[in-house]
C-alpha cells in the first residue's frame, strides 16, 4: 500500500539539505514541493538538482506557497528559532536540523509556542534512529548492563579551514558554538540518554588548537554529573587528523557497551549482560521504530508519520532541550572557569 506523501519546503539548500534531499529519493512517501534560501543563486540550484518545483529567495515566498504542508529547516543555526517561530505562528510543522536554538532560552520559548499552539516541532538528532544507539539506550535503560557508573563520547572529528572560513559557522553568535554543538551533540545526546537521571552539574573547557581565526572552539571538552551521581565526559574537536569515528562507552555494573561510528557501525557489549525481553515494535525494543536506509532516512520518515499518522516520533522538540541545556552550560562554564548547576527543565510539550 503506497504511503500517504507529505509535502515538504526545504528552508536552507546548503550541504546538510542536500544529503537529505539524496535521501528523499528513496522515500515515495515524501516529496519535496519548494524550497528556500537567501543566498544568491543556491534556491535556484537545488531547484534544478533535486527537481523542485517552486525556489524562493525569503521566507515569505515559502510561507505563501499553497502546496507545502510541512518544513525541514537547515538554516544556520542562529536562523532556527525565528523560523520555527513563523512557522509555529502559521500552524505548519517542522523538523529543524539541530540544534533546536543556540539559546536554552529560545529552545524552551519554542517548544513552548509549539505545545500551545498544537504545532508538530522535531528536530534531527538522527543518533537516535540509528540502530546500534537505540539499542544501547534501550538496553542500559531497561537495567541490562547493572548500574550505570559512568560513560563518555568521543567525537574525533576533521574539518577543512573552507568550512569555518567566511561563513556562519565561524561567528559564536551565528552559531551558538564550534564541534561540541554542531558534531558533539549527537553522541552526546544518546550518552545522557544511555545514562538515565538529569544531568545536573557541568563544567568544562574549549579551545582552537587548529582554526585561529574563528569564534568558536574545534576541541571541547566536557563533565556531567547525573542527579543519580554518574559522571559523563565528552571530547569533542573538529580538528583530529586524520578523522576517526564517534564513539560512545557506557560503564556497569555488570557490563560494558561499546558503540563506535564505524562504517558499518557496531555496538560491543563486554562483561554480563542481564537480557530483559522487549518485544519486538515497543518504544524500548531497542530497534528503531520506522525503517529506512540510514539513519537520518528514518528520522525523516518518523517525522512524516508524525504529522501525517500522529504516530509519536523519537525527536521531539522538547525531549532534545536536555542536550541543549548540558551544551550550553558547558560552554558557560568554560567561560566563567567553574562547575555549574544545569538549569532544570520543566515538562515542555512540542
């Protein structure tokens, strides 16, 4: 039976909105219907690659275009919160790149605007879909690797100087920050959700050990200490050579389990695992919930069955405000050069 297609507006066309939009091809179920950016020439040319029908070079041009029922926002990070803001105000739903906003402040504001308005707000931490990390969430969630002591990610990642030079990504305030919120976050994300509890302290320190010319750091590294007294470390850096895969560890009691972004990516498990049964399709089976390709192919999906379906995805808006809330301490805290409390976050639907 052939899925009911969603209509989608792409907002931004740059290197992100291409991957995805490769992707799409895969997907009869969604069909890219406009596309937006203000950047000279680039609406036009996505156009062209991807067969879009309608480019338009502002948001209003988007908004007004009677065919799209639904956004993918792959804007510059500064960009998300007003854009989720027009669209929320207008009832359209999105599934925005991460992060949410580069404010805690912004993520809550829209999360908020979107439970009271009914608007339909994901964002794309594809980890989550990935099949390796949901079933090591669901695994250390369900007790079967003891307790969690402790855990880390790593993210040794490589970046050309083309990619910070002259663009947004270069600017703290267009950005929110360098590696730990752009590549950091994904890891980190299935890291504190492995660990359970609520991050509740963290500090931490940035630097630019290879890109001097930029705002924001190519190496972080942070602590996090759970309200269930688990420590968490991430190290993040933009700046390894030669670049090497993500790789998330989480220590207990009775076992170890060891996910590394290797292509394929793999999930080892050392020590006594206690197996707990999970059957098959439940939200902890430890297998993704929509099938796809690659991961950001299903979170895609998700979302389309979200708004179409009403089926409730693993990204919602406000279930990613708790990464958000750890990054943007960690930089705070390298900032000022001590350990902070993380704000705590009340129920926040959207």
């Amino acid at each position: 039976m052939a899925r009911e297609q969603l209509a989608l507006g792409f907002v931004g066309c740059g290197g992100i909105a291409s991957a995805i939009a490769r992707l799409l091809r895969l997907n009869p179920g969604i069909r890219i219907a406009a596309c937006m950016s203000p950047v000279p020439g680039e609406a036009e040319a996505f156009a062209r690659k991807f067969r879009v029908p309608r480019a338009h070079v502002d948001l209003t041009g988007l908004l007004d275009d009677p065919d799209v029922k639904a956004w993918y926002v792959a804007s510059p990070h500064d960009a998300h919160a007003p854009q989720l803001r027009e669209a929320i105000a207008r009832g359209i739903p999105v599934l925005c790149e991460k992060p949410l906003a580069t404010t805690l402040e912004d993520g809550i504001d829209v999360c908020e605007r979107a439970r009271a308005a009914g608007v339909k707000v994901a964002v794309n931490y594809q980890y989550r879909y990935e099949r390796g990390c949901r079933e090591l969430v669901d695994a250390a969630r369900a007790g079967e690797f003891g307790e969690i002591l402790f855990g880390s990610c790593t993210i040794p990642w490589h970046r050309e100087a083309g990619y910070f030079a002259g663009t947004w990504r270069a600017s703290r305030e267009r950005s929110g920050g360098g590696t730990l919120i752009t590549q950091g976050s994904h890891s980190l994300d299935i890291l504190l959700a492995a660990a359970g509890g609520r991050a509740a302290r963290a500090w931490g320190s940035t630097a630019r050990r290879r890109f001097a010319d930029i705002e924001v750091e190519d190496l972080a590294v942070g602590c996090v200490e759970t309200d269930t007294g688990c420590l968490l470390s991430v190290t993040s850096s933009a700046a390894v050579t030669p670049e090497q895969p993500a790789a998330i560890v989480v220590y207990g009691s009775r076992a170890t389990a060891h996910w590394t972004a290797s292509s394929p990516a793999k999930l080892r498990v050392l020590g006594t695992r206690t197996r707990v049964e999970r059957p098959r399709g439940s939200a902890a089976s430890g297998t993704p919930p929509v099938r796809g390709v690659h991961a950001a192919a299903r979170s895609v999906e998700a979302f389309r069955r979200w708004v179409m379906l009403d089926e409730e995805p693993l990204h919602a808006a406000a279930s990613t405000l708790p990464v958000l809330a750890v990054v943007t301490t960690i930089y705070a805290s390298a900032c000022e050069g001590r350990r902070l409390d993380i704000p705590a976050l009340a129920a926040t639907g959207g």
